[in-house]
C-alpha cells in the first residue's frame, strides 16, 4: 500500500506526518489530532522497526478513527476501531493484493 502525504476526509485534508520519536514518547504507533488535521504515524516504535503490514494496518486504523470523528460524532470505542481496522486490512490485503 503507497500511504500518501495527505488523506481528504470529510472535505478537510489530514496531513501524514511521520515521527517516531513523538509517538513512541507517547506510547503510540499512531495517532489522528482532529484540531490540528494531522493523522501521526511511526517506523520505529521504541526503536524497534514495524513491519509493513503493522504500519498498513495503523494507517487504516487512524483512518476510521478520523472518519469517526467527522461522521459518526467519534462515537466508535477503541476496541471496535480496533476489531475494524484489523477486519477491513484483511479484506484490503487478500482481495487488493496491496
């Protein structure tokens, strides 16, 4: 999967900004910040390298998480966006070959 520079949801462009060090502070592999329209993600989590489905897989979970957030009122709990994004990257993965 090519993770672009930048993700329209809702009309609103969400900047993909990458920083290990950031997240890993924080104890996160990703992170969607609403008021600043900036989905965050890392290669690195605790210096130790993420695989590229782990990265897909958080890239498409940031992402309902945003699309929550704009058209569902951020009613979804974590463990659903959880359940989600590991279910919709296993349909992506075996049926769009990416």
């Amino acid at each position: 999967m090519k993770i672009p520079d930048k993700v329209k949801v809702g009309g609103k462009d969400y900047k993909i900004v990458w920083d290990d060090e950031f997240l890993s502070n924080q104890n996160y592999m990703g992170l969607a910040c609403h008021r600043e329209l900036i989905i965050w993600l890392c290669k690195k989590y605790r210096g130790d390298t993420l695989a590229k489905s782990v990265i897909e897989e958080i890239v498409i979970h940031e992402i309902i998480h945003t699309v929550d957030e704009v058209y569902n009122n951020h009613s979804l709990d974590e463990d659903t966006v959880n359940r989600m994004s590991n279910g919709i990257y296993q349909v992506l993965k075996d049926n769009f070959g990416f």
